[in-house]
C-alpha cells in the first residue's frame, strides 16, 4: 500500500549548507560553508552572502605567505 502526502511549498522552510571549496593544481580545501535560506519553497537571494565568502577567501590568498603585510600589485580593491 502506497501513501502519498503532499505539502505545500509555503511550508517548506528550511536552512541547506553547500560547502565552498577553493582547487589550486592538485590542492582542494574546503574554504567555508555557505548557508542558503529555504522561505516558502524559495532559496532566498544568496548572491550578497557569497560574495562575501568569496572576498575572504580572496584576502585569504592575498595575505598567504605574506610576513611584511604589504599588498600584493594589481590586487583589485574592495570596500
């Protein structure tokens, strides 16, 4: 016997971690965790909280090996 149940989106609220992984050759880490918002059966806009995760792992590699903590040349900017 067969049972089927359905929900409603408006019901599906919920919160999905995607992992963010950074490959360099044959190095992968796995630089951080990004957490997108389920509200209504909709992932939420995540483009803001990516970009955020994208620029520290920007600085991240920026400050890498650095120990005079200068800036590396043609570095884009952000603020």
């Amino acid at each position: 016997m067969a049972v089927r149940v359905e929900v409603p989106l408006s019901a599906v609220n919920t919160e999905v971690g995607l992992p963010i992984t950074v490959s360099l050759g044959d190095e992968t880490i796995t630089a951080g965790t990004l957490y997108l918002d389920v509200r209504n059966g909709q992932v939420e806009d995540f483009r803001k909280p990516y970009a955020d995760a994208l620029r520290e792992i920007a600085d991240a590699i920026e400050q890498a090996g650095q120990t005079d903590g200068g800036e590396v040349p043609d570095a884009a900017a952000h603020g």
